[in-house]
C-alpha cells in the first residue's frame, strides 16, 4: 500500500481568490470599507500599521505585507515585551487573518436538485469547486452507490459500506495554509451523501491521533493553525519557531512525512524565509524507510523557485512542474468525469462511482509536456 502525504502552500488555494500575504491589506480594507461596521476591529490594525511608516524613512519596507508588518512587530516584543499588560502587539493579527481569509473564501454550493448529469456536478454548478471536490473525494477513495429513482426523483448516492482500504492508495495533507477549503469541501460531500450512519466516517481524522494507530485514516495536518480556530494561528513572521501549543500538528506532520512512500509539494514556493520546512524535511528523511518520489508543482514564472527546490532536493526521483494547481485539479476532475462516462451511458445512472483515478491523473499531468 502506497503512502502519498501533499504538501500544500498558499498556491493550492490561490485559485478560489483567496489571498497571499502581500495581498492581505489590500483585501482588508476593501472588506472594511465596504463595512466599516462589520470589521472595525481591523482599525486597530491599520493604526499600528500606520505607526510603522516612520521606518521607510530610514529604511526599504513592504508595509503591504503582513508578514514584514508582523515581523517588525514582533521583534519589538521580543526585544522590549509587551508594551503594556493588554494583549500582545501581533494578538489581534490572528483575529484579523482569519476574518480576512474566511470572508474571502466562497461558499461551496450545493445543488439544491439532483441534475440528470448529477455525477459531473458533485458539488454543484461552480466548476472550480467540483474540481476541488473530486480531489477532496480522491483522497478519500470515495465509492458511491448507484443513484435511484423515487417518486420520479433521483435519490441522493450512497456511500458503500466497508469500502476496501486494502489494495488502494492512502493519502494525507500537510499543509501551510490557515483556510479551511478541503475541511469545508468535505463536509459538503458528506452531505451530498444519504446514508446518515456513514457520515462520521467521511471526515479526515484528528490530527492529535497516533498516526501509527491510525495507518489507514486520510490526516489533515495545518502547521501554522487554521482560521475556525484564530488563537491556534501562528502568524507568518521571520521568527516562525515551534510553540508548545503547535507541536501536536508538526509531530504528525513530521510522521506523516517520515512515513510517506511519495511527497507531492503542491503550489509551495521554498522561499529562502522559511528555513524551518527545509529542516522539517530533513528531519523526517533521517528515519524514512521507503520514500521513492518527489513531485512538486507549483507556477514558476521566472525559473527561481525551480532553481530553489534543485538546489534543496538532490534525490534522482524528483520531478518539477511549472503549472498552476488548477490545471493539476481539472486533470483529475476531467480523468474521472471520462471514467464515469465509460462505467456508464446517461441512460444508465444506476451504478457505482469510484474515485480512484487521482493515480491515474497524476501520472499523464507529470508527464505532460
């Protein structure tokens, strides 16, 4: 059984609108002057913010990027402690990413009505989210039962019962980003499924369980926290050391990573800043008994974040591919979309769908010219 963990950066995301770093003010302040009442806690933000420009007059700074904001900040506290005995200078920053990244994150739609082409339309009528979804629902190897007619009405697919782990690929997600765009894609599927007593099982498993208990679950690992939870945020700063509170996530990462047979590094960039994932890496390898490929795919317009990732990686079986990540989903999408076709004429809706082609995809999109 082949163990596959995706490595995510913002990259994977960047598709839906969500934004980057250097992104975040920008966006902030349309949200609050759409609705100053809404998001006027984002005032205290742009005031400290403000604070900060007297060091462009001594020195070259990005104070559109929150992590040189957060950065500036925090060596201060680090230096000096807390200004006052109220919360600490970058405490509010993780209220602020986690507004800005869930109001930016759209819905995932649902189709009210099941279409005669329901099996192309899993997640309804945006076609983005569908190519998310049938990745979400490949991780899971998803088998769903064939759909039916009562009443004139097609019912809503079944999962089957007992679907084999044996014999199939097993997959996890580390991941970089706070959003929670796969947590939300999967709670969708789950209720696009009828069969009630299934539904706890069609979740990705607690990142706190023993990895090693646990060999077959589909993990989801955040190592900077996620915005449902803002004090689990580890705000994007120079100093990203590991806090006491993270260590959960990162130890499951770490066996996740040390475990795995191919590491797929999906839209994540290497930058030079963020040394502790090179060591990350590293340090899962020391132990890793079989780790065979290394495939990263991430958009590369000037050849510098190849160049990064050749100069870290020296492994005969890496490959690099400049693509954007929702090419490398609507490969997938389109892969099963074909299959479903040839299991199945319109006529005949009857019958199950396997969500096992993401090896498949994955094979012709590396290969691709």
């Amino acid at each position: 059984m082949a163990r596959i963990v995706y490595f995510l950066g913002a990259g994977f995301s960047a598709p839906l609108g969500l934004p980057v770093m250097r992104d975040f003010l920008i966006k902030s302040k349309d949200m609050y002057f759409r609705d100053p009442d809404k998001w006027d806690h984002f005032f205290q933000i742009f005031q400290t913010i403000s604070k900060l420009h007297v060091v462009k007059s001594y020195y070259e700074a990005d104070l559109y990027n929150i992590e040189e904001i957060l950065s500036i900040l925090e060596m201060h506290e680090g230096l000096f402690g807390k200004p006052d005995d109220s919360e600490d200078d970058t405490g509010p920053f993780r209220q602020y990413i986690a507004d800005v990244i869930d109001n930016c994150t759209p819905e995932v739609t649902q189709n009210q009505s099941l279409p005669a082409n329901y099996w192309d339309h899993l997640l309804g009528g945006q076609q983005l989210w569908q190519q998310y979804g049938f990745f979400a629902a490949s991780l899971f190897g998803l088998q769903l039962q064939a759909l039916t007619r009562q009443g004139g009405q097609l019912s809503k697919p079944v999962r089957l019962h007992g679907s084999p782990v044996q014999g199939r690929h097993v997959y996890s997600v580390v991941t970089m980003n706070y959003d929670t765009v796969l947590e939300r894609i999967v709670s969708c599927l789950a209720d696009q499924l009828d069969n009630k007593e299934e539904l706890t099982t069609l979740r990705f498993a607690d990142p706190e369980l023993d990895v090693t208990a646990h060999p077959n679950e589909v993990f989801l690992t955040k190592l900077h926290g996620s915005s449902s939870s803002p004090k689990s945020i580890v705000p994007p700063t120079w100093n990203k050391s590991l806090r006491q509170d993270t260590l959960a996530p990162w130890k499951t990462a770490h066996e996740l990573l040390r475990r795995a047979n191919h590491l797929r590094i999906i839209g994540y960039s290497l930058p030079e800043s963020d040394a502790y994932v090179r060591y990350l890496l590293k340090s899962a390898a020391v132990e890793a008994p079989n780790l065979k490929t290394i495939d990263v795919i991430c958009l590369d317009p000037d050849g510098s974040v190849e160049k990064r990732f050749k100069d870290f990686i020296d492994f005969n079986y890496y490959r690099f591919k400049n693509a954007n990540v929702d090419k490398y989903l609507k490969d997938n999408h389109e892969r099963h979309i074909k299959e479903f076709r040839i299991q199945a004429p319109a006529s005949e809706r009857n019958r199950a769908r396997s969500f096992t082609k993401l090896e498949d995809a994955h094979k012709e999109f590396m290969q691709a010219d």
